[in-house]
C-alpha cells in the first residue's frame, strides 16, 4: 500500500491536473484509511508522509490559482522526496 500511495503522489506531480482539490482530498482519506497498513510496511516512510502531508492537502481549494497550486505541489514534493529517502527495500 505504500508504494501505491508514493506512485499517486508522483503521477500527482509529474501530470498535475487543473484542479487540485478531488487529488488532496483523496491523499488526505488515504493516508487516514491505510495508516496501519503503510507503517506496517514502512514505518518511518509513514510517518514522514503523515506529519506535513496532511496539512498540505488541507490547504487545497477547489479553483486554486496556477501561482497556488505550484506552491503546493513544491510543498508536497519536499515531503515526498523526504518519504522516498526514508523508504526501506
């Protein structure tokens, strides 16, 4: 479950739709719904992604401007990026 979530958050950044708002949502309900299942698997990698990911996702607006939705998607990657450094083979 882990690595699914990773794979959406970077088909997330690498093909980014005009409107943020659905994908938050859904990463948001994911990292609540699959928790246990993810820390299971990667511990640390989880709670990395639990502690800002989160936050980040809950600031997402439907219509955000393209200026907002980039600060976002830098917020997220920053996280992901610590996430993936933390993954554990």
């Amino acid at each position: 479950m882990f690595e699914k979530i990773m794979n959406y958050i970077k088909d997330f950044l690498n093909n980014t739709p005009e409107d943020i708002y659905d994908f938050s949502d859904k990463l948001e309900g994911f990292l609540i719904i699959h928790y246990d299942e993810m820390y299971r698997e990667q511990p640390q990698a989880t709670k990395i992604l639990n502690e800002e990911v989160p936050d980040i996702c809950a600031s997402a607006e439907p219509g955000m401007k393209s200026e907002e939705i980039e600060e976002f998607k830098q917020k997220l990657e920053i996280e992901y990026n610590k996430a993936f450094k933390a993954f554990i083979i």
